[in-house]
C-alpha cells in the first residue's frame, strides 16, 4: 500500500509546484510526473493548477493531413 506525501503548505507548496510546472512544461504529463515524485494524479493536478499551468489538450499530437 502506498503511503501518502506529506501536505504541502507556505513555501513549500509553492516550491513543489514551480517544480512540477517545469516538468509539465518540459513535456511530461500530468501521470508521469505523479509517478516520478510519488503524488496522486489530483494532487499533482492540483499543484499545477495552483501554478497557473495552461494544460495541453488530450490525446497527444494528431496527424496533419496529407495535401492532395
């Protein structure tokens, strides 16, 4: 059983969610990140949010159409 991380609160929240904006914007989604540092999907989610992250839609990169 996993055991949880402790709550973030003051500077440390803010520290943990400038560093989890880098990963995110370095490319890593949201479950990799949460797999790296061992937070839930929502707590990390949650980070992000609060580092006024703009997410990127889902489904990873889509084919271009090939011209005629």
């Amino acid at each position: 059983m996993r055991t949880r991380s402790p709550r973030l609160t003051g500077p440390a929240r803010a520290a943990a969610a400038a560093q989890l904006k880098e990963m995110y914007e370095a490319g890593a989604t949201i479950r990799q990140i949460a797999q790296r540092t061992d937070r839930s999907y929502g707590g990390v989610r949650a980070l992000l949010v609060s580092a006024r992250v703009p997410f990127r839609g889902r489904g990873g990169k889509r084919a271009q159409p090939t011209p005629p």
